[in-house]
C-alpha cells in the first residue's frame, strides 16, 4: 500500500507532538533527586537566620554527649599505667573473645601481626611482643583501641570502654606468655611445669587364640 501524504503529514504532526510534551515535561522537572536540591546548610557555613551567623548551633546547656560519662569513668591518660577495672579470669575471657573478632583479622591470634588480612597484601601491624610495645602503659593500648593508630582506624563505635579495656587485659596476657618467668607463676600451676603429669600409657590386650582363648 502506498502511503498517502496526508498520512505523511499526521504522523509528521504526531512526532513533533511528542517531542513537544516531551519538553513540558522536563521543563517541569529535574535530573537532580529531590534530596540533593533540599534546602539545608553545610556543616560550619554561614547563615543569616541565626543572629550569630552560624548554621552549627551550640549544645543545649548541661547536654551530656550518650556514653560520656562511662567513657569518663574508664578514660585514662596515654601515659598512665592504671587499669580501671578488676582484673579477673571473666575480663580475660570476654578480652580474648573481642580480640578474636576484632583484632585478629590484622594482628593474629598470637598478636605477632600475622593475620589473614596482613597475610593477604596489607602492610604487617608490629608484633605485640617487640620490647617497645611490651614496656608501653596500658592507657597508650587503649588509646590505639579507641582512635586508632597509622592504617588501623579507631574502634570507639563497635566496642564499649569496658570491652577495650578486655581487650588490653588480653594483649597483656598474650605479652606474658611469652615472656613469663617461672618464679612468675602461681605455686599450683609452676608445679605442673615443672612436675608434669607422666602420661598414661594405652592399655594392650592380647591377641585372642583359638577357642576364645588369649595368650
């Protein structure tokens, strides 16, 4: 069938139609999502709503920051050798069970910084067993726990200061192992290093003869 020019001349007119609706629509609207053209200031910019000119508006008077008060009570200095919580067989457990989570990726079981992570191309954390991290104060741990220190970031927002501290426990614990002196150890347990259980030997039967019979 051969078409006809004024059906040439309708779907001429019905193309440019589209595209001329196609135009008001956009006209209306815009690339950009509607969050990204919210009105709102950037952090620190000026502003003349505020008197003072700021758009970061001061704390509310006698605001407490959540968590800064139990994060005051367990804070001590880098320096500072104290440990602030009793240190008992339960705080190493719990110690050693956040360091296998946390910490082993990087620094390794045995805290020689021979974890998967450092096994597979990142850059060797040291050893906890070199001299100079075995003579650092325990506030100079906790400080590496909570900020973070060279490639390793800060670990204030998963672990609570009661379980940083744990975790200083544990590395410590982890030091003495290798470190330990005989003389160091309570009076049970040096006598099993020094006495140790003979082991047993396994039990033999004799080979069963014929007519049921062992020699």
């Amino acid at each position: 069938m051969i078409r006809t020019s004024g059906t040439k001349s309708n779907a001429r007119r019905f193309a440019m139609a589209c595209v001329a609706a196609s135009f008001i629509l956009f006209a209306g609207c815009s690339l950009k999502q509607d969050m990204a053209q919210q009105p709102k200031n950037r952090p620190l910019s000026p502003s003349d709503f505020f008197t003072d000119g700021r758009s970061a508006r001061p704390l509310v008077e006698n605001t407490v920051a959540r968590g800064s008060v139990l994060e005051d009570e367990l804070a001590v200095s880098k320096d500072s050798n104290a440990f602030p919580l009793p240190l008992n067989l339960e705080l190493l457990e719990r110690g050693e069970d956040r360091y296998k989570i946390f910490c082993t990726p990087c620094h390794g079981l045995q805290g020689d910084g021979n974890g998967m992570v450092a096994m597979r191309g990142m850059k060797h954390p040291p050893s906890y067993h070199q001299d100079r991290l075995r003579q650092v104060p325990n506030g100079y741990v906790y400080d590496v726990i909570t900020n973070g220190f060279g490639a390793m970031l800060g670990y204030s927002a998963q672990l609570a200061p009661r379980d940083r501290w744990a975790i200083v426990a544990y590395v410590r614990a982890l030091q003495l192992s290798r470190n330990a002196r005989i003389s160091d150890l309570p009076p049970d347990v040096r006598e099993k290093v020094l006495h140790p259980p003979a082991e047993k030997k396994p039990e033999t039967h004799g080979e069963s003869a014929p007519g049921g019979k062992t020699e």
